[in-house]
C-alpha cells in the first residue's frame, strides 16, 4: 500500500475521528487556538492601525511594524517563548501566532481608514463631527471591507501555520503529523499524509467561507472598484 493509499484508509477510520486524541479533538484544538491567537491580534493591530490611520501617522510604522512581524520565524517564536513565563502549552501558541497574524490586520485596518473618501472627511467635519465621531461614524464603516481582507488573509496564515503547536506541546491537527513521524515511515507515512490533508483542507475551507464574507461586507460600489483595480493589475502584469 502506497502512501496516499494509506492516508485515505486512515482518513476512513471512524476510531481515528472519535478516539481520544482523534481528529475531532485535534480539530476542536486547532481551531480554538487559531481564534485565540486571530482574536488577540484583533485587539492589538485593529485600534493602532484605525487610530493611526485616522490622524494619517505612523504609516513607515506601520510598514516596519508588518515587515519585522514577517521576517521573525513563527517556529522561532515557537520555540522561544516556552523558555518565558508562558511555558510550554496553548498561551506561547497563542502569542506566537498573533504576532503571526498582526501584519495584515495592521496594514489593512490602516489602508482602509486612508482609503475613505475625503468628500466624506469633509461633510462630516462641516456638520461638526469631532475627531471621534468622524472615525466611529465615517471612517470605520467605510474600512469594514479592508478589515474583513485582513481578518481573512490572518485567519487563513494563522489556521496554516498552527500545524507547528505540536512542536510545544501545543496540540492541533499537527499533532497528527508529528505522531506520524514517530513512527517508522512504512506505518506513518499514510498518517503524515492525513495530517497535512487536513490543514490544508482546513485553510481552504476557512479560505472560501472568509472570501464569501469579505464580499457580504463590501458594498456594491466598492466591489466594482476592486474589480476594475484587479483587472488593471492583471494587465499590467500581462503586459510587463
């Protein structure tokens, strides 16, 4: 029996669903983990990014801050902060990956507040809107489609990336593959298999549900822009 063989036929075990330590249970891991650490970063990098946004500072910040976020290894964090007072377990997971998803909450939650309409800016500051007023009322509904294509691009990198919480003790679908690897290769192979077919089917289906819900939030005008906008993209790099 190949590899793929046995991944399916692993796959078709309903004892490895149920069991203890079965893929229900590591799913239920992977997934609380993954909210965790979206959710944590939510708090972080949407308040900066919208404030920041909103006085029209802190743009090379916000670059820096998404480029040294991305240039740190996860697996680097992973293996730093259980030396911390977080130890080893679910909270250095959870830090590690919100660090992870920081970056493009930042940006967009930034970029969507500059992107408002400035005929917009300019009426509310006509009716008297305070500073205040103007983010919460004008500019953060008008970012609500930039926020959701962060929250959706973190979502799916954080759901990918948590495969390597088993590293720490962690948990999650990675868990899987890493029991996998203790096994010799002719018995684990099909399990590695498994274990890296449920990620990526994970990320996947997180993929499209977000999509769907990016393109709910965005207003009809907005979705014709950024149609336009992927169009001209794709000609220019057609053309270059």
């Amino acid at each position: 029996m190949n590899p793929v063989e046995a991944a399916l036929v692993w796959l078709n075990d309903p004892l490895n669903w149920t069991n203890p330590g079965g893929i229900l249970e590591r799913l239920g891991e992977h997934l609380s983990m993954s909210a965790a650490a979206v959710a944590l970063g939510c708090l972080i990098a949407w308040p900066i990014g919208l404030w920041l946004g909103h006085t029209n500072r802190g743009g090379g910040l916000v670059v820096l801050v998404s480029n040294v976020s991305l240039a740190v290894p996860t697996l680097a964090l992973l293996t730093i902060l259980p030396l911390t007072f977080l130890g080893f377990g679910r909270p250095s997971v959870v830090v590690a990956l919100a660090v992870f998803a920081v970056p493009p909450l930042l940006a967009n939650a930034y970029t969507g507040v500059r992107q408002a309409d400035p005929e917009a800016r300019d009426a509310a500051r006509g009716m008297g809107f305070s500073g205040w007023q103007l983010l919460r009322r004008v500019e953060l509904p008008l970012a609500v489609p930039y926020l959701a294509a962060g929250f959706r691009t973190a979502a799916v990198q954080v759901v990918a990336t948590a495969a390597l919480a088993s590293f720490v003790n962690g948990g999650g679908l990675g868990q899987i593959i890493r029991a996998g690897f203790g096994l010799d290769i002719a018995a684990g192979g099909g399990q590695i298999i498994a274990g890296g077919v449920l990620v990526a089917g994970l990320a996947i289906l997180l993929e499209l549900v977000l999509a769907r819900v990016e393109r709910l939030v965005t207003p009809h005008p907005l979705r014709a822009d950024r149609r336009r906008a992927r169009r001209r993209a794709a000609q220019a790099v057609a053309g270059g």
